[in-house]
C-alpha cells in the first residue's frame, strides 16, 4: 500500500509516555486527594504515582489553574502541608445556608481568644495564657485540647517544668492555612498611635498625677 492509499492520520504520532504518564498521574492525583480525610503531603503523592516530587507539584498546580480557568464549585488547596479539596471561597454563602444550622458547635469567644494567644505565642504555658488573659484558662484550655486545635507540645526547662501548648496539624485545616507563617501579621490588629494614647487617658486612675484635671473632667 503507498502512503498515498493509507487512511488519513495513520502516520500521525501518539502522545508521548511523558504525557500519557502526567495524564494518569493528575488522575491518580484527584482521585487520592478525593478519598482522603486530610490533606495528601506532595512527597506520599510522589510515592504513589512514582514522579518526582517537584513533578507531582508542578501537577497539582495546572490542576489548580485547570478548575479556576473553569469555575468549578471547589478548588485543589494546599492546606497544613498537603493538598485537598475544599468549597470555593465564592461559594461561602451557599455552603453555609446548605449547612443544617446548630450542627457545628462554635467556639465561644473566650476559646477564641485562648486559641489566638497560642497561635502567635507558642510554644507557651498555661500560666503564661492566664498572665495575658487576666483569668484562669484551664478549662478553656482543656476544650481546645480535646477539639483537637491544641496539643502540649514541650515541657518548660524552668522550675515546674510547666507543659508548653501550641497549635495542631488540626488547627491548620480548619483555617485553610498550609503553615503557621500564613497567619496574618499582628500588626494589622495593633491601633495606631491616637488610640493608644486615648486609650491610657481612659484607663488612668482619677489620682494619677500624670493627668490634667482636664482630662479628669472629659473622663467623667
């Protein structure tokens, strides 16, 4: 037969193995993530689908900007060191009018405060949260530790040997931050300088000499 009788696109060439295997490899890809309760590390991804690490990254970013470029409902997120699959930030109000209302229970506003010291402060003692709080944290602390969001960590080398807390792998994935360098900077909360200060006038003491009596008088 001449090359003049042979079908159209007999000669053509096939994709590579290269892609053949990345085609597969995204597959498997989706696939474990979807079965998976927590995120998936890149290096057991690796493992499994027998790629390089970088490679297996370098997937699961096309992954991302493949369902972004699409809009799906959910998104390929890095979260605690691995990846997941997770709602589309957009889609927040209809998660949650989708959610049965009182099925999650919330974290009071003191646990919230507790569980912010120990993020940004850790690893640090149950003294030390009280010291910052201004009251005792102990069953505060204990609510946190059995949701999982705390664990000890340490124990103190000074006298007592107090158990030093910080966050969990937990904490992490139900704030969608892949580490503890994600968290916001503290200075976005800090007032400026006029609060500050107007702040002090207010919390002085009537009989502080470093007060003007006009000042008395505007406190009262």
């Amino acid at each position: 037969m001449s090359r003049l009788d042979q079908p159209p696109g007999a000669d053509a060439p096939g994709p590579s193995d290269d892609v053949v295997r990345d085609r597969e490899a995204r597959r498997a890809i989706e696939a474990v993530v979807l079965a998976s309760t927590e995120p998936v590390e890149p290096r057991f991804l690796a493992e499994l689908v027998e790629l390089p690490v970088a490679r297996v990254e370098a997937l699961c970013a096309a992954l991302v900007q493949e369902y972004d470029e699409s809009e799906r409902g959910f998104v390929l997120a890095r979260v605690a060191g691995g990846y997941r699959f997770q709602t589309h930030p957009d889609l927040a109000a209809y998660v949650e009018r989708f959610v049965v209302e009182g099925q999650h229970v919330r974290l009071s506003g003191p646990a919230l405060e507790t569980l912010a010291i120990i993020a940004y402060k850790q690893p640090v003692s149950r003294g030390q949260i009280s010291a910052i709080r201004g009251v005792n944290v102990e069953t505060t602390l204990q609510t946190l530790v059995a949701r999982g969001y705390v664990e000890e960590t340490a124990r103190d080398p000074g006298p007592g040997l107090a158990v030093l807390y910080g966050t969990t792998q937990q904490f992490l994935e139900r704030l969608g931050l892949d580490s503890l360098h994600d968290l916001p900077p503290l200075g976005d909360f800090v007032p400026d300088a006029s609060v500050v200060e107007a702040l002090e006038r207010g919390l002085r003491m009537p009989d502080d000499p470093t007060v003007a009596p006009e000042d008395d008088e505007r406190g009262d």
